[in-house]
C-alpha cells in the first residue's frame, strides 16, 4: 500500500499523519482503494478499504472523526472520534482523536501547533476557498485554544493543479487575479497558491509550509479525481491525529 506522508509532520514523534492512494485496495478497477461511501462502489468494499488503510497507518476506525463535506466553510470542533455531520474542517485539541479529510481533487490541508497540540483538517474545494474555509479554522485554532500562527505547521496536500482546473467566468471573478488563470477564453483556478496565500496572511512562516507536487488529475494510476472520473472516481483520506 502507498502512503504518503509530510516530511513537515514526519518531525514530530507524537503525530500520525497519513495520505492515501489509490494502491491497496479490494475494490475492483477504477476504484481500487476507494475510501468513499458517496460513489459507485460497493460499501462492503469500502469498509474493507478502510480497514486495510487504517490498520496500516496503525489506527482504528473507532477512533477516527468524519465529516459530511459539502462545500461550505463549516468549521467544528471534535470532542471525540465520531461523524460530526456536515462540515468541511474539524479541529480538535485531544490524542487518539484523528480527523479525516476525503479527497478527490478538492484542496485538503492539515494543521498542527505543537505547543499548544491543536490540530485541524480542512478540506477547501473552489466555495470552501472563497469562503476562507481555511482562515476560518485558523482563527478557531487561536480563539478557543491560544494557538501561535507563528509556531503553526500546515501540509497543503494533494489536489488538482491549476492548469487541470478550468473554471466557468463566474467562478473566476470570485477570485484575485493573482490565482486565475486566462487562456483565451478559458479560466483556470489556482486553489494551492490561494490556500497557500491564506495561510501566509495569517501569519504561518513559509518555512512551516509544505505543498504537495502531487496533482490528482494527472496521475491516474496512483490518485482518484473526480473531474478526471466523475463517477468512476474513488476518493481518497487524508488523516492527522496526536497519538500522546
């Protein structure tokens, strides 16, 4: 099974994190490991995936925290590991509680402030980033729990990359210019360097700033993507948990 990990977290003994691929799985082509219920697969097959991806990261499923994605700028906090209904970041300041981001080309990014232990992860597709889904968590981080932006570490991880992620006008205009695009007629979104923007203007050191090179779109063989697939795609999780 591959996994990915952050060469940023990989520092810290005390956290797990973990990013999965499309290898491993029990789920017949194109799904493979598809870690999603809301696809075409069969569930049986889903929680199979799970497991293998969850016993291989060395977790269980009982204590994962879910979410319910749908595109908004929702954040909550996790007292304890369970599905916390419809959201898109969760925060939580407890070991052995690990959040769980789905992925299938939307921007996933994971937070970690190792003097106060605060985690979070967020999930920014094109609403959740005009909506600042991602500064939002952030400033939770910092108001209910004394976070330090400066002390901050945030792995932006695999997604789709500007040049795949066309865009309608309308969607364009939400955005700076800086993050679109023109190709004659045609936009494109840049969702990294927009989160990435996020993160700096809330005051994380660019040094405390890993971004994944992996692009959905282009790499079939080993990512799920959903404007690649549409329903043949799989989706993928991307977890962070303190494990003391």
């Amino acid at each position: 099974m591959h996994i990915i990990k952050s060469n940023l977290f990989e520092k810290f003994p005390e956290l797990l994190f973990g990013f999965s691929t499309k290898h491993g799985g029990v789920s017949p082509e194109p799904f493979c490991l598809n870690l999603g219920l809301n696809t075409n697969d069969e569930h049986e097959n889903v929680f199979a995936n799970r497991k293998l991806f969850f016993d291989a990261i060395g977790i269980n499923e009982d204590e994962v925290s879910f979410q319910k994605q749908i595109h908004s700028a929702t954040v909550k906090y996790s007292h304890s590991p369970k599905h916390h209904g419809e959201c898109d970041a969760l925060i939580t300041d407890r070991t052995r509680n690990f959040l769980a981001v789905s992925v299938a080309d939307c921007v996933p990014v994971f937070l970690y402030e190792p003097v106060k232990k605060i985690i979070a992860g967020v999930h920014s597709g094109w609403k959740g980033s005009e909506g600042k889904i991602l500064t939002l968590s952030v400033k939770e981080m910092k108001e209910k729990f004394g976070a330090d932006t400066s002390q901050m570490l945030a792995y932006i991880g695999p997604c789709i990359s500007a040049k795949n992620y066309e865009v309608g006008a309308e969607v364009a205009e939400l955005f700076d210019e800086k993050f679109v695009i023109r190709s004659g007629e045609k936009f494109y979104l840049d969702l990294k360097k927009q989160n990435y923007s996020q993160l700096i203007e809330c005051g994380v050191h660019s040094d405390n700033i890993e971004i994944s090179e992996h692009c959905t779109f282009d790499e079939k063989d080993l990512l799920h993507s959903y404007r690649r697939d549409r329903e043949r795609s799989g989706r993928m999780f991307g977890v962070i948990g303190m494990l003391f």
